[in-house]
C-alpha cells in the first residue's frame, strides 16, 4: 500500500515518451522525449495462485498478452524460451531495447507460504522466469522488479548477477510513501481541523536507508485519513496477518525486543521459503522499520529496527495477544477496566487486574507452549497488553543510573515498572531495584505523580 504498483506505471508512461502527462513535472525536463522503448509487463497482484500448474499458466498468458499488445510472435516450446523470443521480437520489431517491468515479483511464493512445499514449486516456476533477464540481457534495455520481500539472489534470481537493489540506499529512501514535505505541500488542504503531530504519531516513521533519510508517511493511512476525517488503523486492517502471528508463537518472541531489535544487513536479506529470518519477516512485511545504524566495527553496519508508528504498535500488539494466551472475550473485559485504574493511580485496583489477567492464561496452553519457560514470556504479556490499548510505553528507558524494564505515561502520570522471577531472586528485589537505582529521577521534572511498581512473577504459580 505504498505506491509500488503506482511507480511502476509511472515509470512505463515514461518510457513510453507519453509527455503529456509530465507537463509542469520534475520528469518534463530531464527526460529524452524523442525515444520510446517498448515495455514488457508482468504483474502477479492480481488473485492467488495455489499450485505451479496455475502459475505457468498465468505466465503464459502475461507473455501471451505482451506479444499481442507489442505486435510480435513470441511462440516457443518452454515458457522460458517464450519469453527470450519476446524480448528480441519486440527490439527486431520496433528497433529498440526492451524495458522490462516485473510488478509483485514475489506474490505467488508470499501467498504460499505456510505450505512449504507449494512455495518452493512457486519458487522454481518465478526462478524459471527471471532467468531469462540475465539471459536475454543483450535485449533489455532496463528492467525493475518490486514486491514485498527480498528473496535471495541464489533461490530466486539464480544467474541475474546484477541485480541491483535499492530497498535501502539512501537516494531512493523516499520513493514510495509520503514526506512531511509532501502533506505540506500536496495536502495542505486536507490538513485543516487535523493535529499534524497526530499525523506524524500514527503514520509516520517508514525509513528505508537509516535514520539520516526522511522519514514517509503510509500514504494508504494519510488518503484514508484525509477523506474520513479520524484516525484508525487503516492500513493494518486491510489483511490479518495471520501468518507473521503464527511465526512468532512458534518461535517464542520476547514482544518488547519489537520496540528496539539489531540486526545485521545480510539477516534483513535472509528471506526464502525454507529459512525465514524473524527480523526479516517483520522488515519486509512493513512491522518494523529502521531507526538507526551503527558500525561498531568499520564498514560492518548494525541496524537498529523497531515501530514505526503508533498504528503498527498498537494493532500489532493487539494482534498477538491470543498468539500469547490471552482469550479476546476475557481480554476485552479487562482492557475496560485498565484505563480508568492508571488514569486514578488505584495501584489495588492494578495488582487484583493484573492477578486475573494472569489468571486468565490457560493452564494447558501455558504447560504447552516452550515459550511459559522463560521470564520473558510473562514480560511479553504485560507490555503487549498495554501496548495494543495504544498507551505510551518504553521499553528499558535509560537513564544514568540503567534501563527500567518498562515505563508507562498516561493521563498525566508516570508508571515505571521493574520485572523480576522470585525463584531467581529474593521477593521485593523488583521495587527495592527501582528505589535504590534512582529510576524515577529522570521524570521529576514532569511534576507529575510517579508510580515505582515491582512485578514479581513465581513460575510456580504462574
């Protein structure tokens, strides 16, 4: 839902010499109007393929399509061969290179992906077709691919040794999505009766490049914002992402490590049918984005991931919750209950919710599930639980003195809270560290209540 489709038709009509649409552009000026190159689309958006029968002949009929809106014969044997014979018909044909533009090059695998053995049919079928851009490279004048993820060169693009991804170089870091330049002045009408800061919370915060870029906007959210007038998860709630959910339940995630995550660069490529990077998994698919990067070794970059904004946050915390043994209908009861506790400081009232909320857990799941070994996963619950409310939460705020485990703001007070397991440590070790650490100093300057609470778990007694 950011634009790549719409850039890929972008670039056709560009190609295409079609001038009168760049009248007063940018492009107008810097582009030779003189030369059009013949295009060659393919474009998997559309439905979902469930087999590899199905996928050869949805490229048999895109070949067939572009032969016939081209003027050529591009009849051949295999579908590879059909597609070879395209690209040098059409330069024969209309005495110019080809461009070549692939639109959600990656869909039928994405759509396959909790079968293994489909997507890696998916996979072989798409490798069969992208290798005749290496192939027929004397032909292609330029080609350019989008999707959702980044498949490895050696599963997907076997052979295309130049490929050239831009999906985090800095130049390109505001291709898709919307700057604060662009509402501002794009959109400056919309933008009456709306606080911009509001804005900025709930839909700003993409960043591909590094925290030095611009950050853009989901322009999805931004449209629907302006023509609806309120704020809402728009963009989230246009596909449950059942599959991510699943992935992390299996594979235990700590839900706070989401707000703050490392990683290296090759293991935000790492993504293929048979081995999915969880951090690659919640880049690509939007969950996380870049907040900074380090080289604590030259050359070597460490990236920072976490939340882009307020919308992700929230919906996808709230989308977890079940993944992490917290029944909805019970859930909703409870989250009515939570506001107005913090809003009056009714610390009683929190440790009797927090105790049913825990109580709550089903026995069988919590016996079941690897992840009920670790503190981690009693930690997860807590901060996904007041996450997906949509209240402000820091995870491991630092101060001089170390990081609390979470601080909470809300209706003019501050909540800092200390997690400990009483079978690791002696019970009261949880506030006696918030105490004797000086947490709390940083936030005396806000003149506000502050509220120091340990939580102390027992896996005995969940």
């Amino acid at each position: 839902r950011f634009g790549k489709s719409l850039f890929l038709d972008t670039l056709a009509e560009l190609c295409s010499a079609n001038r009168a649409l760049f009248r007063g552009l940018e492009a107008e000026g810097h582009w030779d109007w003189s030369r059009a190159y013949p295009g060659v689309r393919l474009s998997f958006a559309e439905g979902v393929l469930s087999d590899r029968t199905e996928l050869d002949a949805k490229i048999g009929e895109l070949l067939d399509e572009n032969a016939r809106r081209l003027q050529v014969d591009a009849s051949s044997a295999t579908l590879s061969g059909r597609f070879h014979r395209l690209t040098r018909a059409v330069q024969d044909h209309h005495r110019e290179r080809v461009v070549v533009l692939v639109d959600e090059y990656d869909k039928p695998i994405l759509d396959n992906l909790t079968n293994v053995e489909t997507a890696r049919a998916m996979r072989d079928g798409l490798r069969n077709l992208y290798s005749v851009i290496k192939e027929a490279d004397a032909d292609i004048r330029f080609a350019f691919l989008t999707g959702v993820s980044k498949f490895s060169k050696v599963s997907l693009f076997s052979g295309l040794n130049n490929l050239n991804d831009i999906t985090l170089d800095a130049p390109y870091a505001a291709l898709c999505g919307y700057t604060d330049a662009d509402l501002e002045e794009v959109f400056a009408p919309e933008l009456e009766g709306l606080d911009r800061e509001v804005i900025r919370d709930w839909y700003n915060g993409y960043r591909w490049g590094g925290a030095e870029v611009d950050a853009v906007y989901n322009p999805f959210d931004a449209l629907l914002l302006f023509q609806k007038r309120r704020f809402a998860p728009y963009w989230f709630e246009t596909a449950t992402p059942t599959f991510l959910v699943d992935v992390l339940r299996e594979r235990g995630v700590y839900t706070p490590a989401l707000t703050q995550w490392q990683s290296r660069p090759a293991l935000l490529g790492r993504f293929d049918v048979e081995q999915i990077a969880t951090e690659a998994l919640l880049f690509q698919t939007g969950y996380l984005t870049l907040t900074g990067v380090s080289e604590p070794i030259p050359n070597k970059p460490l990236y920072r991931l976490g939340f882009p904004n307020y919308e992700v946050e929230s919906s996808l915390n709230e989308a977890l919750l079940p993944a992490l043994g917290l029944e909805r209908d019970a859930l909703e009861q409870l989250m009515l209950r939570l506001p107005a506790l913090l809003r009056t400081g009714d610390i009683a009232g929190l440790e009797t919710y927090f105790e049913s909320l825990y109580a709550s857990l089903p026995h069988d799941w919590y016996r079941n599930n690897p992840i009920a070994r670790y503190e981690g996963h009693y930690a997860s619950v807590f901060y996904s639980h007041f996450a997906a409310l949509g209240l402000e939460v820091t995870v491991e705020d630092a101060s001089n003195t170390g990081k609390v485990d979470m601080a909470v703001t809300f209706a003019g007070r501050v909540y800092l809270f200390e997690f400990k397991v009483v079978e690791q440590v002696p019970e009261g070790s949880a506030l006696q560290q918030l105490e004797v650490r000086g947490y709390a100093d940083k936030y005396r300057s806000r003149n506000e209540p502050i509220h120091l609470i340990g939580v102390e778990f027992s896996r005995e007694q969940r």
